[in-house]
C-alpha cells in the first residue's frame, strides 16, 4: 500500500476527490475550527454559532465542493453543541450526551450519503496490510505512558473532579461504558469525518490541526483542563498522523481505547485511593 505523503494534498486525479484548495479556502476552514473552540472550550454559544455560519457562508463563496464538506462537519459540532457533554453517570444525562454523540456521527454520513449522492466519508477498519514493528511497538507504548503520566495529571491537577464520583458498581459499570464510547465517537468523529472530509482539501498536517483543534476544544469541555491541552492536542495530532499514514480506523481505535482504559482506571484510583494499587501517584 502506497501511504500519502504528509504534506500532500489530496490526488486532484482522483474522481473521488476535490482539486487541492487554494489558500483563501483555508480562511473558512479555521473559522470552523474556531467555531468549535468557542462552542466546546469557552461554552460561547451564540459568538461560535454565528462564526460557524459566517465561515460556512465563506466556504460557499470559494468553492462549492469545501462549503459542503465543512458543512458536515459543521453540522456535527451544531449537534454536539446542543447539550453538555460534562461527564456524567446519571442515566438521564448517559443517554442524552450518548444519543446526541449519534447523531453527530449519523447525520453528516446520512447527508454524504443519500442527499450529496457520494461517499466522502468512510470507516476503513482494514487495509489488508500488515501493521510495521513501529505501529505494534506503538500499541504497546501507549497504555504505559498512559499508566506513567495519567494519573499524575489527574490528581495533582485535580480535574478527575470532573468526572462523576462514581459512588457503587453501576455507576462505575456505567462510567467504564461512557469512557469507550465517547473514545470510539472520538474516531469516528474527529478523524474519520473531520480529518478525512479537511483531507480532501488540505495537505495532511493542515487537516490535522484543524481537527486537533476541534478535537481538543471538545476534550475541554469534557474534562480535561487545567494543563490537559499539552497531553490531549498530541494525542489528536497523532491520532490524524496515524490514520493518514495506516488508512485504518482499527488501529487508531486500538491505540485509543487502550489508552482509555488507563483513563478509566486512573480516574478510578484519583476518586478512590488504595481501590486500585498499581499507579506510582
């Protein structure tokens, strides 16, 4: 398999693909980016919907084919935006932040789908090829840095206070079932929509940063402030490196979820000290 170079563009040859955007067409995408840093991060409704709009209507006077990839993505930042994706294990808020994440990954497929008659967003679980030493070794790394770094993060910052305290074993069944969930949207989302639709206008590097952007804003808000950007935004920014590179939304879901597992426990342990004795904090 012939992987992408990292800062080229998407193959204007390819029928499937737009041709490589100009640099005024990066001004709308930004916007939509920033849209989501003021709706996710800074909880400013009405200043990020209105950039979202204005940044769309951008996109539409500078090319037809970037106003309605940035148009799905919009769309799934203005469903996200409808409720607070704060942590929370009560089953009234579980199943409210759980249907809205849905439906932010549903409808802009839907829309691709049956109304644009196209195909621009994809789940790929497999190339067919196999994975080099450096992506298992990578695998492998993951959890242990995670292990390493997560539960100082949490508890000498003391943002596990943003998440639910976790007071019997259904709350903490339900909590290890939201951590996986929102890790498995995570893709779905931010990469496999965000990433791959900003993929096919931009160069990889681009793209990532846009989607990192979108990505971390989203993080905040769900609770990992305080000095979490520095841990969260090189994790989206290789999470968008790695797919462009695999083409494979398994290994980067492999690679998440495990990391996610670490969260969990170490979120476990800052709430509850001595329940799980396998951390050096």
């Amino acid at each position: 398999m012939t992987t992408p170079s990292a800062d080229a563009p998407a193959d204007p040859a390819d029928p499937a693909e737009p041709a490589p955007a100009s640099r005024l067409a990066l001004l709308p995408a930004i916007g939509v980016s920033a849209s989501a840093f003021l709706l996710f991060a800074l909880q400013l409704s009405g200043w990020g919907h209105l950039l979202l709009a204005l940044s769309l209507l951008g996109a539409v006077l500078v090319s037809r084919e970037l106003a309605k990839d940035l148009a799905l993505i919009g769309v799934g930042i203005t469903i996200v935006s409808t409720t607070s994706v704060v942590a929370s294990v009560d089953w009234d808020r579980f199943l409210t932040i759980g249907a809205v994440l849905l439906l932010a990954v549903l409808v802009p497929v839907l829309v691709d789908r049956l109304l644009l008659r196209r195909r621009a967003i994809r789940f790929p679980l497999r190339t067919g090829e196999p994975w080099t030493r450096l992506e298992k070794g990578y695998i492998v790394a993951v959890p242990f840095l995670g292990w390493l770094i997560l539960p100082f993060y949490f508890i000498t910052s003391g943002v596990y206070r943003n998440w639910p305290h976790l007071a019997d074993g259904g709350e903490v069944a339900r909590f290890f079932a939201g951590v996986n969930f929102v890790g498995t949207w995570d893709e779905l989302f931010f990469i496999c929509t965000c990433f791959a639709l900003l993929r096919r206008h931009f160069g990889v590097w681009t793209a990532n940063l846009l989607q990192a952007t979108i990505f971390v804003s989203f993080l905040w808000e769900l609770g990992y402030q305080a000095w979490g950007p520095l841990l969260t935004a090189p994790f989206a920014l290789l999470q968008g490196w790695l797919f462009a590179r695999t083409g494979s939304l398994l290994y980067v879901l492999i690679v998440h979820l495990l990391f996610d597992v670490v969260v969990f426990l170490a979120i476990v342990h800052a709430r509850h000290p001595g329940a799980i004795p396998i951390f050096l904090v």
